[in-house]
C-alpha cells in the first residue's frame, strides 16, 4: 500500500511540474469541401471561364452542391436580391448579371461556402480548469463563391474569403469558477 501511495505522489509531481497546455481540449471545424487549401480552391474558381465554362464544367471543378456540399442553388429571384440593391442602378451591375436579369426564369445559380478552421485552447491548464482564463488560438482559411449561369452557360461569377485566418481569444473571469455560479443558478430556477 505505501509502495503504491509512493508512486502516486510521483506522479502527481510530475503531473504538476509538466507542461499542462497539453492537456487543454482542441478542436477542429470544417466545412467540408473538395479543396485542400485556400489556394486550392482559388485555382478552381480562376479555371471557370465566363461565356465558357457550362454547369457540367464547374460540376467537375468540384463546385458541385450535390456531391461537394456546402453549397446553395440559387433561383433567378434569389440571384436578383443577391445583386440587385434599391440605391443602386441597374447599369452598375455587371454585363453577366444583366444578362441574367433579362434571362429571368432562365437564369440560375449556385453559392458555396468553404472553411477549414483548428481551433486550440493554450495558456495554463489550471487557469483553464477553474475557470480564471481561457485563451483559444484560431487558424484556417474560408473561401466563398458566387456562380451565375443563363441557359447552363457562365456568365458571372464572384468570390471572396479569408486565405490565412489567424484569431486570438481571450476569456477572462476573476471569480473564477464562481463567475457563472449565478447564471447556473438562474437556469436551475
């Protein structure tokens, strides 16, 4: 028995003085797409042509909602509130997207939403544990693209993202595990 308390308080020792960042949850969120990469999807978005990529390429680029997911289909009513503003004339809007208001049930369309993000608790275990501070890094990437289509033919398309996402949160209590006693509390009310 003393043999086996020996070890234990080794161990907590060890525990103790080690490096406790280790221990703290991690996690990873992704909105699951046929790109690798950021730079990887940029690539085959710049390879759908206007005038000449058809629905059947952009499938095969790996813009497919049906397989790729992540993405919208959009009806000519959708693309027309997407780009058509109030205060805005219409001769502002690209030739692409006139043609597309002329088009009308004709046209179509898809959007997708690509993001790849590993989310890391760091910082100390135990005022991680007992809730004094939380600190949490973010990296990743988002990417989005707007495809516009008459007859099954590109005629507009667009995009916009995040190539290097780098966040830092910082939660800090100073009642520490008290701080949300009174929330816990109020939810048992």
């Amino acid at each position: 028995m003393r043999y086996a308390w020996r070890w234990l308080t080794v161990f907590l020792c060890a525990l103790s003085v080690s490096s406790c960042s280790t221990w703290l949850p991690s996690s990873k969120e992704e909105q699951l797409s046929p790109f690798d990469t950021y730079n990887d999807a940029v690539s085959r978005f710049e390879q759908a042509k206007v005038q000449q990529t058809r629905r059947s390429d952009l499938l095969k680029l790996g813009f497919d909602p049906l397989k790729a997911g992540n993405g919208r289909m959009l009806s000519f009513i959708d693309l027309r509130l997407m780009f058509v503003q109030p205060n805005v004339p219409i001769e502002y809007l690209p030739d692409g997207m006139l043609q597309c208001l002329q088009a009308k049930d004709r046209c179509t369309g898809f959007a997708f939403g690509f993001s790849k993000l590993e989310k890391e608790r760091v910082g100390s275990f135990w005022a991680d544990l007992l809730n004094f501070r939380k600190r949490r890094q973010i990296n990743g990437w988002s990417f989005n693209a707007v495809f516009v289509l008459v007859d099954d033919v590109l005629v507009h398309k667009m995009s916009n993202g995040e190539p290097n996402i780098r966040r830092f949160e910082s939660k800090k209590h100073p009642l520490g595990p008290l701080q949300d006693a009174g929330d816990f509390i109020e939810d048992q009310l």
